[in-house]
C-alpha cells in the first residue's frame, strides 16, 4: 500500500488532522464498494508522523498520539502537513529544523509533499516552492507572501498541483483539505474510489475556486496618509455617482498623481478599488436581504444591472444568483418562526 505520513506538530489544528485521517482510512473503516462490487481494497496506509513518537498537545489543546518518529521513516509515499494555527506574532521559522530537513529528504527519495490550508508555511521553509505555484488560506496570504516572498502564492485557488513530478501539492482555505484527499484518492486509487469517498461522506469539489469566499478588505498599511484618508471616506460613500472625483478633492492631489499613488498605496487602482467594496456590499445583501437583483445593483452604485451582473461574475466567479444560493442560510438551519 501507499505510505501516507500525516504530520503533528503542536501548531497543528486538529480538525484537519482528523478529517484527513479519517478520510484516507475510509477504505479500512468502512464497507465502501461501487456498486454491486466487492469492497474496495485499502490504498492507503496512514500513519500520524511527528517529531517523536507518543501524545502531543495540539494548538487545540486536543491531545493526539504520534504514531511513529521521522527518524524511524527512511522513506514514505506521501508527506501531509495539515492546517497550523498561527498565533499574533504570525508563522516563526526555524521552530521545526528537523522536520523540514526530513521532508526535503523524503522529496529526493520520491515523495509528494502535500499541505492542508496554512500547512505551507512549515513546508515552504524546504526551499522547495521557490518560484514554484501554491495556495494557502486566503487570510493568511499576505502573511505568507512576507514569510516566504519567493513563492508566488494563489490564495483564490483550491487546489494548486506544481512540480515536475506533480509532487508539490497545496490546498486553500480550511476545508477544501476535502480536495486534496480527494485529488489524491483519485491520484492513486482511482476515480470511482474518489467518488465513493464523496459520497460516504457527503464531500464536495470547491468547483468554483475560493473567490466566492474572500471578504476584500482594503490595504491600509502603506503609510500613505492621503490615501487612507481616500479610502476612509469611500468606504462609506462608495456608491454615490462619481467616487474618484470626491476621493481627489478630499485629498487635494492633482487626479494623476492621486491615481499613482493609490494605485502603489493600496495595490489597486482607484476604480478597482471602490468596484471591490461595491461587490462586497452586494454580496452582504444577497446573503441577508430579499431584495432583488436589480435593487442590489442600484444600492451597490450601478445603474446599469447588465454591468453589474458581468463584473460580480468577473470578481467573484458566481453570479449574483449562484452566489444567493450558495450563501444564504437555508431555510432549514433558521431559529423557528415565533406564533
């Protein structure tokens, strides 16, 4: 069978570590069989891998039991680094030498380096992502981007498969881990395998990429007083008619130069900035409101409900109508109706 090494480490979250376990165990813990068929044979065996062997505290403050030490493992098939919690002070490099020098060791001898959400911090210190394509959650990403600025990052994304082997494999936010193991069940099974895992347990592809969940928040770190005063102001008036021609008056900039320096302030330009808080406000009142479409359109600033359909579309990779269903609560999850 194929060794899946799952590794603790107090940062840990448990939930993933669980899920992943359970999951990849599917075949050895339940009767799962396509069709009429005989079961379907175990493909895997998971071990949880640590530092030493024994119980090890999660960042949850569940306990586990590490399975086996890395330095019993002269070679393993596939390295799974789940979801860490990072604390205030962000990810602290360096807390874990031995287990990045195991890994690199595992990659030489063959070995797919996979990660869970934030996982990538810990093995991203390999040097093996360098200039090479990856996902983490979406609110780590800027984060990530200060820790480990040689790895272009693609929080948007679910799943990000890089490598010339296909070896370095990386999952987004929190729960698209579903992705991953489904990916790999796929990978090594097959694709009737991966589909009777889903459907044990009610798990479902992100198919429409990580956008839908992102809550833009502008950039306000930069420094630029004039443009946080900018961005202060729109924050609450991005729907009147002409927000850039009140953003340069407020500022007293000449347009050009108010343009250049938001744009390198905030990392957009002015326009896509309050198109992004107009898209937000939008998705807040589908999510919470029976209002129409149209209305939606006309409250978030655009009068022109084709325009913004197209540009929900273009921000958030649904449109209004798939993001409504998709995000409001469902009539059964609602607090019953007083009489």
């Amino acid at each position: 069978m194929i060794h899946v090494s799952l590794v603790a480490i107090p940062e840990a979250v448990v939930s993933t570590l669980s899920g992943i376990f359970d999951v990849m165990n599917a075949f050895a813990i339940l009767p799962l069989r396509h069709g009429d068929g005989p079961p379907l044979p175990p493909p895997f065996n998971v071990e949880i891998v640590g530092e030493k062997a024994g119980p090890l505290t999660l960042a949850s403050k569940v306990p586990v039991s590490v399975q086996r030490s890395i330095d019993t493992l002269e070679r393993t098939d596939i390295v799974i680094v789940p979801s860490i919690l990072l604390g205030p002070e962000g990810w602290r490099t360096g807390s874990h030498p031995e287990l990045v020098e195991w890994f690199k060791a595992m990659h030489r001898r063959g070995a797919l380096l996979c990660s869970a959400c934030s996982g990538i911090f810990l093995l991203a210190e390999t040097g093996l992502f360098d200039g090479v394509d990856a996902t983490v959650h979406f609110g780590y990403a800027r984060s990530f981007a200060q820790t480990h600025p040689q790895v272009p990052i693609h929080p948007e994304r679910v799943l990000v498969v890089s490598g010339r082997r296909e070896e370095l494999i990386t999952s987004g936010a929190s729960m698209t881990w579903h992705d991953l193991v489904l990916y790999l069940i796929g990978r090594h099974a097959s694709a009737t395998a991966a589909q009777e895992v889903a459907r044990s347990f009610a798990l479902q592809w992100h198919q429409d990429g990580l956008a839908p969940y992102i809550v833009f928040e502008g950039r306000k770190d930069h420094g630029d007083a004039a443009v946080e005063r900018a961005q202060n102001w729109v924050a609450t008036h991005f729907s009147v008619v002409n927000p850039l021609e009140e953003m340069v008056k407020l500022t007293g900039l000449a347009e050009r130069t108010f343009k250049r320096r938001f744009t390198v302030a905030a990392g957009l330009s002015p326009i896509a900035y309050v198109q992004r808080l107009r898209i937000e406000d939008a998705k807040r009142r589908l999510e919470r409101t029976e209002a129409s479409i149209d209305e939606i359109s006309w409250q978030a600033g655009y009068e022109d409900p084709a325009f913004f359909r197209r540009l929900f579309k273009r921000v958030t990779g649904m449109t209004p109508g798939g993001y409504r269903k998709r995000f409001r609560i469902p009539d059964y999850a609602l607090p019953p109706r007083k009489r």
